[in-house]
C-alpha cells in the first residue's frame, strides 16, 4: 500500500484522472483519515482503442484506502462525471452526493448494473452542507449544459479546495432555470480559498461562450423553415437544449417520437423534475411514426457523435427497425463532436446526405454553444475566487498551461500556479504548496465490456492494433509426438495480411518454413512439446516473412497432437478428406507432400 509522502498537518489535493485530458474526471481531497472523492466519469476511447468501451481510471490507491472515503460528490451528471460510477462501485461501496437531475441519471445506471439496492444515495441542493469529522463540504450552483450543476468546495483545517464542475456564466438560462450564484462564490473569495481547481476545456478560446438563450431563437428559425421530417440528435443529457427542440416542435404543431435508451430516460427524468413539458397527446409510439404526414413529425434520437449502435447511425445505415432516411428529411446535429469523434460523426453525416436527407450541424448554424466557459468566463471565475493557489484541471496540456497564464493576469503568483499530471500529490498548508508526491497506480484501465473485471491491458490493445494494421497467419498441422512426425499440412491460412491467390509463391515458402521448424524441433528437443514446437513456428514465420514482406502480422500456430492410441492412417485421411473438398470448392491443384522423404512442404491456398 503506498503512503502518501505528505506531512500530517497538510491537506493533499491529486486528481485520478481529468489532468492532461477531457474525461475520465476524478478528483480527491485527502486530510488524514478522511478522503472526500469528487465526481468518477470515464473517458471515451480514441479510434486507436479497438474494441474498448471506455477508459476508467486505475482504483488501485482508493481501493487501498477506502476506509478513509467519506463520499463521491458529483457536480453534474455528464458521462466523463458520473459513467465511472458502476465500475468504482463495484470496488468501493461509497456514499454518493448528487444534485437532482445528475441523481436521477446515476439511479438509472446503477439499476441497470444492479447495483442500486446496495448503494448510498444522498440528493442534495446548493444550500446543503455536509459535515464529517475533519472535513465538511458545501455547493455552489452553476451554469453549464445540464440541469443541476454544482461547484464543490471542501473545507480543510488548512483552508478551502474550490472544484468548480464544468461551468460558464450564462446570465439568461433557458425556461426561466436560475443563472450561477454570484454571491455564493463572491462569498467563498470573501472568506478565503486556499486552492482553486478550475474547468480549463475552452481556455483557447478568448470569448465569454454564448448563453443557451441564443442557440435556442437559431433552433426556432431553423424549424420554421424546415416543411419535411425533422430528425433531432443531440446529447441526451442536454435537457436544455432538448427543451428548446421541443418547444419549437409544439409550437408548428409537430408531434414527437423518441428513440434510444438514453434519450428515453434523459427526457422522463426532464420531465418528472420540471425541465420539459411535453403534453402527453404530442408524444406518439416509434410504431405509429409512419401514420403522420413528415412534416407533422420530429424525432429525437441519440447519435449524434457517430457512434455506431445508436438511434441515428442505424436509421443512417438502413438497419433501425422503425426509420429509414426519406426524401424531404432533414437531420438536426445539435452538438459538437467531442475529441476523437470527428471522423465517425463526418462518415455519419456523409451518409445522411448520401441517403437524401439535408444536415444541418455545429457552430456553422448557430444551432450549438458550448457548455464550458471561454477565458473571459474562467477570468471571471478567478475574480471571484481570488484563489491563494491555482490548480487548472479538465483540459490537455495546453489548455491548462493558457489557464496558468489566464490566473496569473488575474493576480495569482506565477510560482502558486501547479500544472498537474494525474497522480501527482499536492500538498497544501494555510501558506505552503508543494508537489509532494506521485500515486504510481494512477493510470488507465480499458473496458472491454459491461463490468470492471471486463478490462484488458496495454499488451492486448497493441495485439488488436497489429491484427488491424498487419492481419493475422495461421499455421496449421497434425503431429504425431510418439513417432514424431507430421501427420497431416503443415497449411497457412492468411487472414488481412495478403490474398492468398496472389501470394502463392509465399505462401509455399511459409508452408516449407513451418515444416522444417517442426522437424528441426523434434531432432533437437528430445523432449518437445506444444509450448517449444509453437514458439519455434512463430519464431521461424516471424522471420520469413519480415524478409520478405517487411510486416510483421500475427501468428497463431494450430498444432493438434494426434493421440497416441489413435490410428495415425484415420486421422491423416480424414485431414486429407477435408483437403480433398476443399480443393474441389477452390478448383485449384496443389503438390502433395512427400512426409517420408520430408524434403518439401505442402502448399495451402485456402484462404
């Protein structure tokens, strides 16, 4: 178990991930015995990531010290805050802090998981405090694009660590909702903050972000021109922006599907908390969609990052159920991609307009704003706070270096500005912080699947990267280990590394290489086996095909070791039986093998 390398009166400020990255947010105060853990969101996988679902943060230290954990507090309810919940849960049963509608999100998630009767689950509002013995922990109300996001301030004996969330000040919310508490963070500056921890995603951006007021008027012009169809795909967890579709919707008349998982429980928690208000007669059953006019009709459907099995990209790929792309339709992007979503949702868009259907997306259309303030937003922030030191968090490398520059124009001292990497240990008295430590466990685990033991490592994300870029081989053969010969192939089947019937000539050599190497393996290993006979193929194919090639594919040998008591006649026939049919399918004639001689190998062309 690793000990933080900190003195006992200072208070620790380290993040388990959301430094150097958008995502994966996790943020703790540690003051001796007590550790307040604030939101556990996931990072969603880069292209490169085959196969992964989504990338958590490694537990390791927290498992370790989870007697110590007072709560997860949650500032909002976006995936990269709360997605992480399940996984850590399944570690560590912690009590959960959460506004309403971040509440409501995180009760889905975790029934689904079956995981809701066992936890601790605690509603709070920007007014509650929370006491524990040496820490307690008051709110903040904010702006972003979500209901209910809170700023965090845990107050130590040394002083207060200020997290704000993701936020910006947007001055006129949509649907009357309540604009950021000025006076609730003027009072936290007024009284003292040791240590700000602040959103630096749009700190390259030299602008005060718009209001979701302004994205809501360009929604309503773009539907009054719109006669067909209308497709609607946004984030589901952007009540407010769901809000705005819809009441445009109402007011032409329109009456609304709604498809997807997410999108269907995102809207019944807007409605049952009081962001929506959809009449009941203007909601119809995705069966029905068919029996109104298009120009009647808006659906709402999740996709709008590209992502494959979604509402949007099954409709856009002609295999959804329900929805086929017609004449006349026109789909509504109401978001941004997020970093490593561009390719998949510019192939998604591509194929909406192939299939007939205009697009309408991004910032070009004025029909999307940003959810994170700009520099004018985080200057603000900053004034307010008027931190003693400054810790930029959620952001790459450079948006956190911008947001150092930012905090020192607005008076923060250059050397109380920490640009931190996740892991590292900061360690703060009421006038002293230093980087007093690294947690070494502190990295990425890749999900593959529903569970946090359905995770797989660096070796086998590298293996997926080879089969993608390089293909596979197989070698195939039949030995008989008592007279230690080859019964039946040795045969090579190419899958994504060459076509075979162009690539007859190495294939024969491949074939002969893998011969040889079994041979060579019996004469000098009296006692081979299947691990020595595997290791020799891969390393003898490996080679060959280097030289000639200049790739290097993976290699799987297929050896089957022929049971001693079984005829070796029988099983060589039955092998040269399937041989014989499948060169009758592949019309096509191949050398046999001479095995008492064994001085050539066969050539496989299957492929």
């Amino acid at each position: 178990m690793q000990k933080l390398n900190i003195k006992n009166n200072e208070v620790a400020f380290y993040a388990v991930g959301g430094l150097g990255e958008i995502g994966k947010n996790m943020y703790c105060v540690q003051f001796q015995d007590e550790i307040v853990i604030i939101d556990c969101g996931v990072l969603f996988p880069e292209d490169e990531l085959l196969g992964v679902d989504y990338v958590i943060q490694n537990y390791d230290y927290l498992v370790e010290n989870k007697d110590k954990i007072k709560g997860i507090f949650i500032t909002h309810g976006h995936e990269d805050h709360i997605g992480g919940l399940p996984f850590f849960l399944q570690k560590v049963n912690a009590p959960i802090y959460a506004g309403p509608f971040a509440m409501s999100l995180i009760r889905g998630k975790l029934e689904e998981k079956h995981l809701l009767r066992d936890a601790e689950l605690h509603e709070i509002d920007e007014f509650d405090t929370v006491h524990f013995k040496k820490l307690w922990v008051s709110f903040f109300r904010t702006t972003h694009s979500i209901p209910d996001t809170l700023g965090v301030a845990v107050h130590t004996p040394q002083g207060t660590i200020v997290q704000t969330g993701d936020f910006k000040f947007d001055l006129t919310p949509v649907g009357n909702l309540p604009a950021p508490n000025f006076q609730q963070m003027a009072k936290l500056g007024e009284e003292g903050v040791l240590l700000l921890t602040s959103d630096s995603t749009n700190a390259e951006r030299p602008e005060f972000t718009k209001s979701e007021r302004w994205v809501d008027i360009h929604i309503r012009r773009v539907f009054e021109r719109i006669k067909g169809r209308i497709i609607f795909a946004s984030f589901a967890s952007n009540v407010y922006r769901l809000r705005e579709a819809v009441d445009a919707a109402l007011k032409q008349g329109r009456k609304i599907a709604v498809f997807g998982r997410s999108m269907e429980n995102a809207i019944e928690a807007g409605q049952r908390l009081g962001y929506l208000n959809i009449p009941e007669k203007s909601l119809i059953d995705p069966n029905d969609i068919n029996s109104f006019p298009p120009e009647e009709v808006m659906i709402m459907c999740t996709g709008s990052q590209g992502e494959p099995m979604a509402a949007l990209s099954r409709i856009a790929n002609g295999n959804h159920r329900q929805i086929s792309i017609q004449p006349g339709d026109t789909v509504v992007f109401s978001s941004n991609p997020i970093p490593g979503n561009t390719i998949s949702v510019n192939a998604l868009i591509n194929k909406l307009e192939e299939d007939g259907a205009e697009v309408i997306h991004g910032y070009v259309n004025n029909i999307h704003t940003s959810g994170h303030g700009g520099q004018i937003d985080e200057e603000l922030m900053l004034r307010l706070m008027k931190p003693k030191f400054f810790a930029p968090v959620h952001g790459e490398f450079r948006m956190q270096k911008i947001h150092t520059k930012l905090a020192q124009l607005t008076g923060v001292p250059k050397d109380h500005c920490f640009i931190l990497q996740n892991g590292d240990v900061l360690a703060l008295t009421k006038d002293t912080c230093r980087i007093a430590d690294h947690i070494d466990s502190m990295g990425d685990v890749y999900i593959d699947g529903r569970d946090v033991n359905d995770s797989v490592g660096n070796p086998e994300i590298r293996e997926r990267r080879m089969l993608s870029e390089e293909g596979v081989v197989t070698a195939i053969a039949v030995i008989d280990m008592k007279d230690k010969q080859i019964v039946a192939g040795p045969d090579i089947v190419s899958r994504g590394f060459v076509y075979m019937h162009e690539s007859q000539e190495l294939i024969k050599a491949a074939n002969h290489e893998v011969f040889w190497a079994i041979l060579n393996t019996f004469k000098n290993h009296a006692h081979a086996d299947r691990r020595v006979i595997n290791r020799t193929i891969v390393s003898r194919l490996q080679k060959l095909l280097y030289q000639r090639t200049g790739r290097r594919p993976v290699i799987i040998p297929m050896v089957t070791i022929l049971n001693n008591d079984e005829p070796r006649k029988e099983v060589g026939e039955k092998h040269n039986s399937h041989r014989r049919r499948r060169n009758h399918h592949e019309n096509t004639k191949k050398p046999s093998v001479n095995r008492q001689n064994k001085k050539t190998a066969k050539t496989a062309v299957t492929e």
